[in-house]
C-alpha cells in the first residue's frame, strides 16, 4: 500500500515564525499535493508539484512556498505564519494524471499558530 | 470555475438502511468524479471513481452514479452499518482536484 507520512501531527507555533511541514511517499509517484481543509470551506490546494524541482500554485498560494528537492519528500513552508494559517494541512501523492490514478492522503499536520 | 457542492447537513439514518449522498456541480461537465473517504484526525481515503460515459459503479455495498443532466453524483452505501459513520467528499478535476466541503454521514444502531 502507498504510504504518505507527514512528519508531525501537532503543531504549534507563534506568529512570524517559519515553518516547516514535511511530507513523504514511499511509491515513486510524480504528483505531490498540498492541500489545507477548514470548516465549511472544505479542501483547498495550496501547491503541487508534477516532478523534482517543479512546482505549480494552486487556489491559494499566498503565503506559503515549496520545496521539492527529492522525488519522495515534498516540504511546505510557511515563511512568516499568521493566525489565519491556523488549519490542517494535508499532503498528497498520486502516479500520472488523478483521471486514472486518484491521491493518496497522508494523515495531516494540525497546525495551530498562536 | 466550477464548484462542487455538497450537503453540508449531516445525514443520520439507521443501520441496515441504504445511505444516499449527493454531489452537485455547477459548471462543466466533468470528465469523472471521484468520492473519497474521511475519517475525524486523519486524512482522505479514495473510494470510488465514475466517468463521464459511465451511469453507475459499484463496489461491494457501494455504489456512485453520474447524471449528467442533472449534475449530479449520487453515492450510495446499502445495509449501512455503524462503522460507515464518516464524512465523504466529491472532488472532480484532472491534476488539480477540486473538492466538496463533504457531508458527515451517522449510521446509528
């Protein structure tokens, strides 16, 4: 089975702090996704990256930004962290197009920044 | 941009009986949908996923079906048992998926 593991589970920071969240797939999959989720406003993509050292922005990429320096490990930065970046971030990895081949989940980094 | 909604309502019903979400969008017709799986504390797991051309998909108790005259995706989950409790997302797009805000489903004994 696909396995994506997001480094913590809890985190809590204060504003303007940088941080880190840091994910990784053990299948060799092209496609890695961030995603945040909020009540009521659902999934929304942050930024994805198709291959090493490529990245697209997604519906909001505004204040944060990527790295994808191996095929496995997709990291997502937060440069300054806001309140309003209090959330759950999910990361997700799929081969291909998702037509064919639907995202694999990690379990998600609840990010709480005080 | 197209937009998929959702019942934000939770859906209760009782065990043994056939569960129906439904998943409406607003603008293009999709290609296909897919309808995933959550748990509380962790993240999305995939289910199910229909194409355009397909009317209807089963797996085992569930089954997806795709109208595209109405816009709508209806999931079912029949002789729903308790451990169906969760919330079930749509989420329709080629690279970058859009999602629906889900809808918590209670099977209650």
């Amino acid at each position: 089975d696909v396995k994506v593991t997001q480094s913590s589970r809890y985190l809590v920071k204060r504003t303007g702090e940088k941080v880190f969240l840091e994910c990784v797939q053990d299948m060799d999959h092209e496609n890695m996704f961030w995603y945040r989720q909020d009540p009521g406003l659902g999934l929304r993509l942050i930024y994805f990256s198709y291959d090493v050292k490529m990245k697209e922005k997604g519906d909001i990429p505004e204040g944060y930004s990527v790295s994808r320096e191996k095929k496995e490990r997709f990291s997502l930065i937060l440069e300054s962290a806001s309140t309003n970046q209090t959330s759950m971030y999910l990361c997700a990895s799929t081969t291909g197009s998702s037509y064919n081949s639907p995202l694999h989940f990690g379990n998600g980094t609840r990010l709480t920044v005080t | 941009s197209q937009k998929i909604e959702q019942n934000s309502e939770a859906l209760n019903i009782q065990e043994g009986k056939t569960a129906t979400l439904t998943c409406n969008y607003t603008n293009y017709s999709p290609a296909y949908l897919q309808w995933y799986r959550q748990d509380p504390g962790r993240g999305p797991v995939f289910l199910l996923l229909i194409r355009e051309n397909e009317k209807e998909k089963r797996k085992e108790r569930l089954k997806v079906t795709f109208d595209t005259t109405l816009k709508q995706s209806l999931f079912h989950i029949t002789a729903s048992q308790p451990a169906d409790s969760a919330t079930y997302l749509c989420a329709e797009g080629g690279n970058k998926l859009t999602f629906g805000t889900g809808t918590q489903l209670k099977v209650e004994l």
